[in-house]
C-alpha cells in the first residue's frame, strides 16, 4: 500500500505586535548594533521558531511569552534533535530579544532572566599541521603529462589562480575572517608597514599585520591578476571575481574548502579552519594571548583562550603518542 506523501505543515500566521517586536528588534540590530545581514537572518530564524511553537499555544503578544512557555520551547527542540549549540544560540537570541522588548516597555519582566539552557559542546577545532600549511602554499608539482602538449591557462584563468594563492596566504598570515577578507579594499593595505585595516564585527576597524609570504602575494596580485579582473563593477574592492565583482564570502569559502581537500589528510574545511590554525600557531610559539586576541578581533578574552586548550590539548596527544610511559 503507498505511503502518504508528508504534508508540509501550513505556516503561522504571526499576529500583528509579534511581527512588529520581531522588525523593531531588526532594526535595532541593523542600525544601533551594526549586525551583519548573515547575523540578522539568524535572529530572524530564531525569534520566527519560538513564534511558531508559541502560536498555536495561545500566545498574541510578547506578554504571552512566559518562563514555563520558554522552558517547553527549548524542550522541543531537544526532542526534535537539535544540537545543545543550536539550542544554547537560540536561546541566547531570545534573551537577547526580551532584554531589548523590556527596555522598549514591549513587556513588563523579562522571563528570559531565569532561562537555563545547555551549555555549548566544546568542540575542538582541527588545526593544521606545519608540514601540512607549507604543502599547502608550496604543492607538489604535478607528474610530467603524457601529452605532447600542455593546454597553457587563459591571463583570466591565471588571474583566478593567483587570486586564490593571496585568499589562502592571507587568511593564514592575518587569521581574519573570510567576511572581513572580501570587504577589504585596496587601500586598506599598508605594503610598507604590511599591515591591513580590517573592519570587523559591529564595525570595529583594526590593524593586522602580516609577513613577507603575504606581502609577495598581494603585490603579485596586484600587479598580474587585478587589472585582468577589474572592470567598471570593481571600485576598489581587493578581491574580484571573475566578472569583475566584489568576491563573494561563498566564492571565498568553496577556494579553501577545495584546497585543503586537496592536501587529502585533513578533516579541516573552509576559511575558518585557517583562522583556528593561525592563532593556534601563534600561541603555540609563544604569542601573547592579548596580542592574539587583538589579531583575531574578539571582544572577550574568554574567547581567545579557547585557542590555549587547543594548543594545551594538541600538547597531551604528542604525549599519548610518545612517551613510553603515557
């Protein structure tokens, strides 16, 4: 006998004074906390999700939204699989939310205020060896080819590949973030003192340095691939693409996930994974942890010293491994 097909449930209709919270806490984001596009769907998401379990439960306005309801809410999302950090953001979004609603005289208590919720899975991240970093930048030269002839790369082509070697060498050497590194303009560029000036979260401007590797990177860029790139679209956006264009964050992301595929003996995937690398690296020669901190752009120390258990961690398993008497 068939199966029925799964019938997609109809959505809520949110009532008028939760819509109007959910945009007013939007804009309160986009303009007064200068929250990135990518931060504010994931808001949106989350507020939307209580409001659908809320809903159909009776709940109007934001007066409806108690500590029992919050607490039934989060469970709800444990049963249907959720992961403690999914569930751990969401509900830090809402206590967030509800803040902004009490000090907006939306509500008169914050039931958020008492709201336990799991704590975050603290998953290391995978760092990249040494040898697997200077395979990365430096590869190793492919087998001659069997052909008589070798098809040559178009000056577009080639342009696209030097590209890609500085959206490696720079998310290595500064350890920003992939977001920061496709907003960057060439005259956030400091050759002289090999520094760039990166605006991060909540528009935070900073200063990074990096090395020689990149340096060599960005003047070659600039040189042999930008003019091939530009054109009227370009202003003066750093990384282009291939019609001209800004480089998009996901464009930025499907280069570094392709080549560290590439090197075949990692699990690590995406912009961030250098980012994790670099800072660990630099802990592990002993860079300072402010320094690191200031580097990164985190706001909290706390943050920063994730990287120290990394490196604390990756220490103990090169002792598992060696010692005789682990």
């Amino acid at each position: 006998m068939p199966t029925k097909p799964k019938q997609t449930p109809k959505p809520v209709e949110i009532p008028t004074a939760l819509k109007n919270a959910h945009d007013g806490y939007l804009r309160h984001l986009a303009l007064e906390r200068s929250r990135s596009e990518h931060t504010l769907r994931a808001y949106s998401t989350d507020i939307t999700n209580l409001y659908t379990y809320a809903i159909p439960r009776g709940t109007t306005n934001l007066h409806g939204v108690d500590l029992p309801l919050l607490r039934t809410w989060l469970m709800s999302l444990a049963e249907n699989g959720l992961s403690r950090t999914t569930i751990s953001r969401r509900s830090s979004t809402i206590r967030s939310f509800l803040a902004w609603a009490l000090r907006e005289n939306l509500i008169t208590t914050n039931p958020a205020t008492r709201l336990q919720s799991p704590k975050r899975e603290q998953r290391l991240p995978h760092v990249l060896q040494t040898n697997q970093i200077n395979r990365l930048f430096d590869p190793q030269a492919p087998e001659a080819s069997t052909q008589t002839s070798v098809k040559e790369p178009t000056p577009l082509e080639q342009a696209i590949k030097t590209r890609n070697t500085l959206i490696l060498e720079l998310l290595y050497a500064t350890a920003i973030r992939v977001g920061e590194l496709v907003s960057l303009d060439t005259t956030n560029i400091d050759l002289d003192r090999r520094t760039l000036r990166v605006i991060g979260k909540g528009d935070k401007e900073r200063t990074v340095p990096f090395g020689q590797p990149a340096q060599h990177a960005i003047e070659k860029y600039l040189r042999h691939a930008r003019p091939t790139l530009k054109n009227q679209h370009s202003a003066n956006a750093l990384l282009l693409g291939a019609r001209g264009k800004r480089l998009d964050p996901r464009q930025a992301r499907q280069v570094v996930s392709e080549a560290l595929a590439d090197l075949g003996d990692t699990a690590a995937r995406g912009p961030h994974a250098l980012r994790h690398t670099a800072a660990t690296h630099l802990l592990d020669r002993g860079a300072d942890l402010r320094a690191v901190q200031e580097i990164l752009g985190h706001s909290s120390l706390a943050t920063t010293q994730l990287y120290t258990h990394v490196s604390v961690e990756r220490l103990k398993e090169s002792y598992q491994r060696a010692h005789p008497r682990a």
